[in-house]
C-alpha cells in the first residue's frame, strides 16, 4: 500500500448524534471496510471523529456519516485534513 492511496480525515458530525449510538455503530461500519481511527461525543453535543484507510474506504465512511445509524438526525458534517498513525477503531471519551 503506498501512501497516496490513504487518507485521513478529522470529522464533526452535527444534529441529533449522541444518545442514538452513533459512535459504537460508527466503530463496528468502520471495522467493516477497514478504516482506522477514534470516535469520540464532544461536550457541545457533536461526534467527532479521525478516519484513515483506503481512499475507498474512507469515502464510504464518511458517505456512512452522513446518514449515521436509524435515530440518528445528521445536519452537517465538517470535513478537514488530519494527521496520526491509527490501528483499529476505538470509542474514546
């Protein structure tokens, strides 16, 4: 795998995301394509997450995001560079 063919991505997910399981649903679809990296509930009631895999992964999670899981309300979704070296998915905070 070379470099360029990987991304990483820092994501705030705005609306109703806490309370609806967001974060572990978002750990088990990332798992699923093999997308690494953290989620996390902010105090200001966002998610916030960093991404990295695949550029087609990586894609597919943040078109995954953007609908989150069944009771989920996704309003908006920033979407910026990050930088980090991830293994596996993990919920933290």
């Amino acid at each position: 795998m070379t470099a360029t063919s990987r991304k990483t991505l820092r994501l705030v997910i705005h609306g109703r995301v806490q309370g609806v399981f967001f974060r572990d649903s978002m750990r088990r679809e990332a798992l699923s394509l093999g997308v690494s990296g953290w989620v996390r509930n902010r105090s200001d009631g966002t998610v916030e997450a960093s991404v990295q895999g695949e550029t087609a992964a990586v894609d597919a999670i943040v078109h995954w995001v953007h609908r989150g899981p069944q009771y989920a309300r996704v309003e908006q979704v920033d979407i910026a560079p990050d930088a980090g070296s991830y293994t596996g998915f993990e919920v933290i905070g």
